[in-house]
C-alpha cells in the first residue's frame, strides 16, 4: 500500500552517506577546464544530444530505435545496442554485467563522457567515474530494455540506520542508469536524491554526474510506434481535448497535490472536470477526449482505460499514482500499459513501492509542461529521487504546448478534435474578457465545425446569460444523430438532461431511447440512465416505460446480476 512517508530525503541520504552531488576540490578543476558547455548551465536538448538505447536480443527493439531517431532527426550513430535479456525484471548482477558497464562503456568509447574512471569496480560490479563532464540531452531507452531490477538481500549495505521498508535495492533500471556516472560509493540500497527536482537549472556538478532517463515502450511494438508519431502529431497542432481530475485518494496530501495540477489545468482555459465522489470515475462520468487525465488509487487499470479502443487524443498525458501502476509496461492491466495501449503520448509510474512523499509531483510535471517545456525536463523536475522506483514513458523531447491556442484556432478545422480548442478559447474568453464576447465567437465556431461537445458549451453559455431556448436550439442538431459512439453517451445524456431542464422533455426522452438502444452498455452506465430517464419519461406519460426503466435499473443493480 502506498503511504505518505514522512522521513525527508535528506535524512535518507545522510544515513547512507550520499554525498556525490557535490564536487571535492581534487576534481573540481577538471570540470572547469575546455570551451565544453556544461550540462547543468546550458543544456543542449536538441535530437543530436539524445541517445537511444535498444535490446539487440529483442526482435522489435532495433526497428522502434531506429523509427524514432528517423521522426526525431536523431542521427543514426546515437543508437546503441546492448544485449541483454528480454524479460522487464532482471537481477543485480544481470543489470551490472549486461546494461551498466557496457553502456558507460559505449558512452566512453563513443566520447559521449568525458572524465576519468575508477581503477576497480564497486561492490555490485559497477564501473564506475571518479571525474565526469557530458553534454548529453536524454538517454531514451526502448522497448526491449528491462524495466526493473529484483531485491537482492545479500547486497543491502550492513550497519546503515534507515527504516526497514527502504532496505531493499530493487528499483528501475531507469532509476539506476540516471547514476551511471554516480561515484564508486554509491548505494544502490534505498534511494538518492535528485539534484533536478523542483529546480530548472541545477550545480553543473550535478548535471554532469546525472543521466536524464525516458523510456519508450508498451505493450506492442505497434503502440510504441503509435506513441511517437501521435507525439509527434501532437507538436505540429497542438495538444487538443479535455481535462479529468480525479481527487478520491486515500491520502489528503496526494490528493492535494492532483487538485493542485488540476487548477493549472483549469486555469489554462481547458474544460475540466473534478470527480471527487468515493466511488470509481468510470463510464457514468462524461469522458470524451481525455487530453489529460490525473488521477489515483486503483491499483489496475479499469473500465474505459481496460476498453480496447476509446478515441484519445494525439499527445494525451495520462497519470494514475499508485505504488504498482508500473510493475510491467507489457501488461494492458497495469496504469502504464493500458495508457500506452489506449494512444496516451506521456506518463510515468512506479515499478516497486515508492512510498507517497517519492514520486513524480503531478502539479510540478504539467506546471513545466504549460509553460512550454519538454516532458524530460517536468520528469526530471517532478521526482524526488533516483536509484528508487519510477519510470517515465514518453518522448523526453515532446512538447505539448509548443502551440499556442491561438495558432491551434488557426487549424483546429484540420483535426478531429479541434473543437476542443475552441471550446478553451471560450473558456478563455468567459475568464479574461466576457459572456457576451463568449457567446458571439461560440455561435461562430459552431457554424463552422459543428459538433455535440461545442454544441452542448454553446447552450450552457445561453443558460449562463438566461437566453437557454437559444440553448435548446443549439441542441437541436442531435435530433439528426441516430447512433452515438462510446465516448460519447455520457456527453449526449448531458445534453437530453439540459434539454429536459430547459423544457425540451420530449427530445430528452428520444436521446435517452437511442442511447438505451446501443449494444454492450456498461452495466453501471445503464443503471444511471434508467434511473435518470425513467422521471423523464413519467413527465411525457411514457409511465409502462418508466415503470419498466425502474425495474430495469433495480434488476441491474441486485447482488446476482453484479456478479
């Protein structure tokens, strides 16, 4: 279980005698010498600095590396091939012998480090540097790579003070080769600070002792080469959709920090919506493209994120905090494998228990990416630790607000969710200028790309300056709309309870029929939607089809037809 740990890092860290983050005297001159930019002051995040590292042993490690650099510009040469096992969980030993050392050593070979190195090995067999200086972007690890490393007792350091629950070294291996270049004396029991987090720039002795880590992967071969052209969709228009934040954690402090990430959301004009009940978000809420998704405490992936198509869009960021959303990205149950599968560009997890108060701050991740800068950089800045349990899986290049919304209204008619755009420009307006001013470009943008969730913004701007039977107009092109599709259902049962509301009783009741009407219906959707047509159609004197809807609802929601 996932807790709010309140030992601070720092006593970690004293405890195990972690203090590699800040130069001795003996090797503080060599960082110094030579016109080498150093990482920590001007970081170069261009696709020449990002190397790429794949599994020759893998049968689609090779073909995703060399996609990606393809899309990217990233040269050829930046690859580098290890060979190591294809299982995500690897031992100690494994990981030293087939992923550290021979991955510094291609860095040394290929003059990606520069430094000097320890003349012996460390407890675990690591090499290690004594002196280091890189200019290295992001090392972008793919799939095929392992993902985790196993708690191997007879390694855990002996007479250390630290709290039982920290005494293992598992961990990602993403966590650990961020520390290749860590000195010979690091641990790889419990964790280390990060010098990046909550910073933008940091002591270029730092920076140059530390490997920033992202990782493509997920279930197929096909959803990695999905997420970097979606990603890559994504920068060229703009990340376009809603916002759903859902705050029903376990833990006031968690909780606090997604309501926090969603404020920033809000506060950027998105359409957002806050589910705060006790109970699962799941097909009873409105749903339909989920640019963003914050949320916490399930352990597996459920409902919508389980469905084997929802229409996200390009670049969605997708964050469930849990201590196991990350255990295996090959696994459509865990958080991160149904994110990748679904089509989300960004997320990150945990592969053991982190324990609450270490991993990735949601609200410092989508503060940095708002302001424009690349998801390597908000993973970076966002996590507490390293050598510990997180993992990142997104192009650490991908930037989702390169657009501005205002060169997204431009060319929002080119994409299938570009009424969303609109619709946080009219956010946008309702919040800086006025309703008024709302209203008119609304009404326009309708005109031009009409569709149910600009429709449905447009009447609660009518509602909203007591004009609703324009509302109820605008609704009226629902009428023309046999089917819906999935995502859809709660949105158009959003609009029959606006028209019921506002005196269109009869439409509201046709809605409710054609939805009912549609195959495969979650079984607690249904029970909402009887429930809530069956007054509707007592208002119309529809009272056999009331009466059946009730009966309907409670027959759904007995014991036996749950199970």
């Amino acid at each position: 279980m996932l807790l709010f740990n309140k030992i601070p890092i720092s006593t970690l860290a004293s405890c195990l005698g972690w203090s590699f983050f800040r130069p001795s005297f003996q090797w503080l001159g060599f960082l110094l010498l030579g016109s080498l930019s150093l990482f920590g002051q001007s970081v170069d995040t261009s696709a020449e600095r990002v190397l790429v590292v794949v599994n020759s042993n893998d049968p689609y490690s090779l073909a995703i590396g060399q996609h990606y650099v393809r899309q990217r510009g990233i040269p050829g040469r930046n690859i580098i091939e290890l060979s190591t096992a294809t299982e995500e969980t690897i031992t100690i030993e494994q990981y030293v012998e087939t992923i550290a050392n021979p991955l510094l050593g291609a860095l040394l070979e290929n003059q990606w480090v520069r430094g000097v190195t320890e003349t012996s090995k460390d407890r675990y067999g690591r090499e290690r540097m004594a002196v280091s200086i890189h200019q290295i972007a992001y090392v972008v690890l793919i799939r095929g790579v392992p993902l985790r490393i196993q708690n191997d007792p007879s390694l855990i350091e002996e007479g250390v003070n630290i709290p039982d629950q920290f005494r293992v070294n598992n961990g990602s291996v993403d966590g650990e080769v961020a520390l290749l270049l860590a000195p010979i004396n690091t641990s790889m029991t419990a964790l280390i600070p990060n010098p990046y987090f909550g910073k933008t720039r940091v002591d270029p002795a730092d920076a140059n002792r530390i490997l920033r880590v992202s990782r493509l992967d997920g279930p197929t071969k096909e959803n990695v080469i999905n997420l970097i052209d979606r990603t890559l969709e994504a920068e060229e228009i703009g990340l376009m959709g809603r916002a759903y934040i859902d705050t029903r954690g376990p833990h006031e402090t968690g909780d606090a920090w997604i309501r926090e990430a969603g404020d920033l959301v809000e506060a950027a004009f998105f359409d957002t919506d806050f589910h705060t009940a006790t109970r699962n978000m799941d097909y009873r809420e409105r749903l339909d493209a989920p640019a963003i998704y914050l949320g916490w405490y399930a352990r597996r992936a459920y409902a919508q994120w389980r469905a084997p198509r929802w229409p996200v869009p390009p670049g969605a960021i997708g964050f469930h905090l849990h201590s196991f959303s990350g255990t295996s990205v090959r696994d459509r149950s865990t958080w991160l494998g149904a994110f990748i599968s679904q089509g989300y560009s960004a997320t990150v997890g945990n592969v053991y228990e982190p324990y609450l108060e270490y991993t990735h701050r949601p609200q410092v991740l989508l503060a940095h990416l708002l302001a424009g800068g690349t998801f390597g950089e908000a993973v970076m800045m966002s996590l507490p630790a390293l050598s510990w349990q997180s993992v990142a899986i997104g192009d650490p290049l991908y930037r989702p607000f390169k657009v501005s919304l205002e060169a997204q209204l431009k060319h929002s008619q080119e994409s299938r969710f570009g009424a969303y755009a609109s619709i946080r420009e009219i956010n946008r307006l309702v919040a800086t200028e006025d309703l008024d001013t709302a209203i008119k470009f609304a009404r326009s943008k309708f005109v031009d790309q009409p569709s149910l969730a600009l429709a449905y913004r447009l009447a609660r701007l009518y509602a909203q300056a007591d004009t609703a039977p324009r509302g109820v107009e605008a609704l009226r092109i629902v009428r023309y709309i046999s089917t819906f599709s999935v995502d859809e259902y709660v949105l158009v049962q959003s609009i029959a309870d606006f028209l019921h509301q506002h005196g269109e009783s009869a439409l509201a009741l046709d809605l409710y029929r054609k939805i009912l009407n549609e195959r495969n219906l979650n079984r607690q959707l249904k029970i909402s939607l009887y429930e809530k047509g069956a007054p509707i159609a007592q208002q119309q004197g529809e009272r056999a089809l009331a009466s059946s809807w009730e009966l309907e609802a409670r027959k759904l929601k007995s014991p036996n037809t749950a199970n």
